[in-house]
C-alpha cells in the first residue's frame, strides 16, 4: 500500500476546504455541531491556519490519489508537544488501513516530539478505538458540545 503525505499551502486551502467537507459532512449531519466541526470551517479560517507557523497540512495520498488530509501543530511554549488537529479520510477510501499509516507518518515527521495530544467525538466507537489501537491513552472528563456529543482528550507519551 503507497501511502504518503505532501506537505501543502496557503494556495490549496480551497481543496483542503472540499477534502474536509466531503469527509465531515456525515459527521456534522449527525451531530449538528456547528461550533467544532471541520465541515463548518470557513476558507478564511483554513488559509490563517495554513500560514502560521506552527502548524502543518499534508494531503494524504494513496497510490497516486488525494484521499485525506492531516493537520499537526505544535503547541505553544512546548516544543516537544505535538497536537494532532485532524486526521480524515474520505469515506470511499476507509477501511483499507490509509489512517492507521497516515497517523504513523504523521508521527514519524517529529522525531523530536516527545507527546501527541488529540480529542476526537466519544460518541464514534472507531475513532475511539482506532486512537486507542494506536496508543493513545483517553485522559481527563468528556466535554459536552451538544446534547448528542461529547470530546474527548488522548494523549500518547512517546
């Protein structure tokens, strides 16, 4: 399996934006949750987040095809703190592995990094446990969005 990430810009925000909306749609339309979902971002918001120099965007590319998108940044005052911001696939390309190898990519891009944060919804049983398969270790009380959904923080020690 060819899985890769390209680093990309400020100048593919607006194919990063239709990516992230394709993948978050079936979420959002279950939750309603217009605060926190990737499918309610704006472009504006995406290109500011594309030029800070903290964080990074990559395309996730599997033989030769855009099939997702990861974002990491790392957090301020602590250089050896990572933050996985998203991580998505389209839903056409699930199940295949490209996540589990996205993220592992992901992680291997900051030798350096000595933690990785993340939340993810704790009403999705297989974010739950793919975060969980990969190491990650649930910390801290959910956080209520709405009255259907909840965050949750993980962390991962390396």
């Amino acid at each position: 399996m060819d899985i890769t990430l390209h680093p990309i810009g400020p100048d593919r925000a607006e194919r990063w934006l239709a990516l992230q909306i394709e993948a978050y749609t079936p979420t959002y339309e279950r939750y309603r949750d217009t605060e926190t979902s990737p499918a309610m971002e704006t472009l504006e918001k995406i290109q500011w987040r594309m030029s800070h120099p903290r964080c990074r965007h990559f395309f996730i590319r599997h033989n030769g095809r855009t099939v997702g998108g990861v974002l990491t940044y790392s957090l301020e005052g602590r250089p050896a703190a990572m933050r996985l911001g998203n991580l998505f696939v389209l839903p056409g390309q699930r199940d295949r592995g490209v996540g589990r190898k996205a993220l592992a990519l992901a992680e291997a891009l900051y030798p350096e990094a000595e933690s990785w944060e993340l939340d993810t919804i704790l009403e999705e049983p297989r974010n739950i446990h793919f975060y969980e398969s990969a190491g990650y270790v649930r910390r801290g009380e959910p956080r209520k969005i709405n009255e259907n959904m909840h965050l949750v923080d993980y962390h991962k020690v390396l």
